[in-house]
C-alpha cells in the first residue's frame, strides 16, 4: 500500500499551523507604557517588596554623597 504522502504532509502543516495558534493565543497581552508611567509602576512595585524599605540603592547617589 503506497504511503499517501500528500495527506501526510498537509496533516503535518495543519498540525504546525495550530501549534501557532495555541502559542498565539497563550501569549501575554502586552501594553505600551510611556515612560512616567512604567517609572512609576515600578516605583509602586518596589515599594510593596518587604524589607526594602522602598529605596533602591545607587538611584540618585544622594546616599552616596551624604555619607562622604
């Protein structure tokens, strides 16, 4: 019994081609974010991280310059 190589190939692309579409559609949404606006959500998320205290170190320098 030959192989039905056509019918295997176009299985093979219908398989790769809904591959794509799961990926496709599990992907995360992603948002553009001007630049205020991803500082400040960043600002908010390393202020919620315990033990922080909500300073990052080597931000401005200003911890730099006050202890020399």
């Amino acid at each position: 019994m030959p192989v039905p190589w056509k019918y295997l190939g176009l299985a093979g692309l219908a398989g790769v081609a809904a591959t794509g579409v799961v990926v496709a559609r599990r992907r995360r949404a992603q948002t553009d974010y001007d630049p205020d606006e991803l500082r400040d959500r960043l600002h908010r998320r390393l202020a919620e991280i315990p033990g922080e205290g909500g300073e990052a170190s080597g931000g401005s320098g200003e911890s730099e310059k006050a202890s020399i």
